[in-house]
C-alpha cells in the first residue's frame, strides 16, 4: 500500500453514507475483499485517518510563513493640560513584515513536517495491514473448521452406519454384545470430537464476523484446496522486491531523509535570517487627518552559540519636509555554548540511522528469500501430507476389504476410519499452513491478499 492509497482510503472512508447497511452490499467475499471490509468497518482507523487529514491540511497551512505578514493598528492619544492646548491625536498605521532569506529554517521544518506526516501515513497502512491481516487469518481459521467439521461430520455418519450393520450382527448372532459397546463408546468420542469443533466453528465465525463489523457471514468464497500447488517467486526476485518496498524499509528510508535534513540545518543554523518590513500611517487631531508618514528598512537576525542579535536600517518620511534614517544594532554574547554540540549531535544521529537502515537492509533481503524457503517447505509438507491421506485412504479400501474376507472385525475397520479421518484433518492443516507462510510472503512483499501468484508470474 503506497502513500497515495492512504488518501484514497481517506476519501472512500469519509464518502461512506452512515445508513448504508453494509449487510445489505456484501453478499460474498474472498481474501481480499475480507480484508477491505475490515478496514473500511475499523473505527479507529477511521478516526485516525480524519487526524491525518487534520495533519494535512495544517502543514499546508504552513507555507503562510512564506507571505508577508501585515497588521493594522489604530490609536487616539487623548491630552487634557492646564497649561497649554489640549491635544486629541488619532492615528492609522498599517505595517508589513516579510521575510527574504532565513538560512533554510522554515523550508527544513516542513520537510521534517513532511517527513513526520509520510511516517504517520505509514504508522496508518501499518494499522490497517494488522487489521486486514485479521481478517484475512480469521477467513482462514473459518474455513479450517468448517472443512474439518466436514471431516468429523462424515467420519461421525460412517461410524454410525457401521454400528448399525454391527447391530444387525448382534442380533444374528455373529459378535458379542461387548462388541457393540466398544462402538457405542467410539461412537460417543467421535461425537464428542464433532461437537468441541462446531463450538470453535461458531466462536470463528462470530469473531470473523466481528472484525468485519457484520452481524452474519456472507458466502465465502475461498476454498481449501489440498491439491492446490502454489505459485512462487524466485528467492532472487523476492529480495530485490522486498529491498524496494518493504514496509519496514520504507519506514527506515524515511527516517534516513530526516536526520539528512536535520542534520543539514544543524550545521547552518548559524546563517542569519533577513527581513524586509515597512510601515505608513496617517495622524491628525480631527478628521480629514492630514499627516502622513512612511518607513521601509532591513533586519538581520543573527543567532549562534557565541554571539546573537541583529542589525536593522530603516530610511522613511514624515510629511512632506522631514526625512527620518535609523541604524540600531544589538549583541548577545555567549547566548547558548551548550548548542555548539547540536552539529555533531545531528551527525552522530545521522550516522547511527544510516547504519540501522544498512542493517535493516541486508535483514530484510535475506528474510525475504527465507520466507520463500518457508513456503516451498511448507509445500513440501503438503505434498507429504496429501501422499500420506492417499497412502491411508488405500489402507482403508484394504480393511474394507479384509472384513470382507474375515480377517478383520468391524471395530478395527471403525478404528480405520478414525485414523484416515486425522489424516484428512492434517492435510488441511498442512494446507492452511502453507497459506499463513504465503500470506506471510505477501505481507512482506507489500501485497495484497491474494496477489502472490500474479507476482510470481510477472
């Protein structure tokens, strides 16, 4: 997720009508459109993004320091004497202020602002990829249980029938009745084992439900499938990606670029900053005032560890006969040595962020190829997985078989069943396995769920 997504996820969640049902617009999902929904349906994330939009607009508000600054005065200056004249003086002045050159300070600080912004986006896609990113394990976990809840449901009605055949026998005769409790009880764990996963299927779908802010589940879409073979990157081309837009890099590159600007104001701040300001008013004891006067002058400010003040000049005009110059200087000797160290305070801190960032680096691509290890592993373990499910359902058909023959009895072909049914059950978790380890991959890729494969093959 870029930083232009933040802005479009800003509009998109502000452009939402409050009496929209969001029941009434979902009617099934995927992995990605899971995540959306999470993330559209997050208060907090919305409330965050408003802040953001606040941040943003007064940033830009900032570049006012830019413009001249004008302010407006009036006076009545109001004299009663005993001796001479009364006086009533009213004036109007209006006055400018604007700044010519400030040694870069305004120009570093809304970089850093900036800088400080782009981090809070990211701290904001961060945000939301953790709560797509339950989503997403929360779609997964659903889909587990149901599909094992499958598992137990047929294993369960396997066993029955196989009770009911064993019943049949009691009656004629064939098996002891000692033989149809051992079933009974086997019957009562599967169905214990088939009830504790329809619990911890309601308990994912409630709380699937919950982090996409619904009462009910739309249709799921997605499927396990155990024959499914993955689509993977190069290790090679993983890192490369990785290196480029890998979150926590990307993060790191930003705080690079602020210590860079830091440091770089760091060493000028010494450079004193000019302004150009200029006043004109009007005066009189009454109306129409007819005494008007003018001034226009130079400031320098001058600030450094060892010596600060500055040097103003102003030339202007009172009425038409007088002309006024004023030259005024001030110095402040040893205002702050303590600050002479902020150079190579900034430096220090440049150098140690430029180290992290290279160890951030290298880190980052050699987890990425890990990741893509992980998941061929991960394949490997499903293919093992599947080879091992078919290798017990063939020992099923045989057992079947051998009862047939005799050589059996019902309750070992029922033990049979139960154990090609764990078997069924570690197969789809070799396979959600195998899609954590994926989405793992993507997370770390800056991918969308889902967009592994597109990847892989591009």
């Amino acid at each position: 997720m870029k930083r232009v997504s933040i802005f479009f996820l800003i509009f998109y969640l502000l452009s939402l009508p409050c009496s929209i049902d969001a029941e009434d617009l979902v009617t099934s999902i995927d992995f990605s459109e899971a995540a959306r929904l999470a993330v559209s349906s997050s208060d907090e994330l919305k409330s965050e993004l408003m802040r953001m939009h606040i941040m943003e607009g007064t940033w830009r508000w900032g570049l006012r320091a830019y413009f001249p600054r004008i302010s407006f005065s009036a006076s009545e200056d109001d004299r009663l004497s005993e001796i001479g004249p009364d006086s009533f003086i009213k004036s109007y002045t209006v006055n400018v202020d604007q700044l010519l050159w400030d040694g870069g300070r305004i120009s570093a600080a809304r970089k850093i602002e900036r800088i400080d912004l782009d981090l809070y986006g990211q701290n904001l896609e961060r945000m939301a990829a953790e709560i797509a990113e339950a989503a997403v394990s929360a779609y997964r976990d659903v889909l587990f249980y149901r599909m094992v809840l499958d598992i137990r449901e047929r294993a369960f009605e396997y066993l029955e029938m196989q009770r009911r055949i064993l019943f049949l026998e009691l009656e004629l005769g064939l098996v002891l009745p000692i033989d149809l409790a051992a079933a009974d009880i086997t019957i009562r764990e599967a169905a214990i084992e088939k009830r504790n996963m329809e619990i911890d299927l309601t308990e994912a779908e409630q709380r699937f439900a919950q982090v996409l802010g619904l009462d009910t589940l739309p249709l799921l879409t997605e499927r396990i499938d155990i024959h499914r073979s993955p689509l993977l990157p190069d290790p090679v081309k993983a890192r490369i990606a990785a290196e480029s837009v890998n979150p926590s890099l990307v993060n790191a590159r930003s705080m690079v670029e602020r210590r860079q600007i830091e440091a770089r104001y760091a060493s000028r701040s010494w450079m004193p900053s000019i302004r150009l300001v200029g006043n004109a008013g009007v005066s009189g004891q009454r109306y129409p005032l007819t005494k008007f006067n003018w001034s226009v002058g130079l400031i320098i400010d001058f600030s450094s560890p060892w010596l600060s003040g500055n040097l103003s000049s102003t030339y202007g005009r009172e009425g038409h006969n007088d002309q006024t110059a004023r030259l005024l200087g001030t110095a402040v000797p040893l205002p702050d040595p303590a600050s002479s160290y902020s150079p190579r305070i900034a430096a220090l801190n440049l150098r140690q962020e430029q180290l992290n960032f290279s160890i951030a680096f290298q880190l980052t691509g050699r987890m990425a190829e890990q990741v893509v290890e992980k998941c061929m592993l991960m394949e490997q373990r499903r293919v093992l997985a599947v080879q091992a499910l078919e290798l017990e359902a063939e020992r099923h058909r045989l057992a079947e078989l051998r009862l047939e023959l005799g050589r059996i009895t019902r309750l070992e072909l029922m033990d049979y069943t139960l154990s090609f049914a764990e078997r069924e059950i570690a197969a789809v978790r070799a396979v959600v396995s195998l899609l954590e380890a994926e989405r793992e991959l993507e997370r770390f890729l800056d991918l969308a769920p889902g967009d592994l494969a597109y990847f892989s093959h591009n």
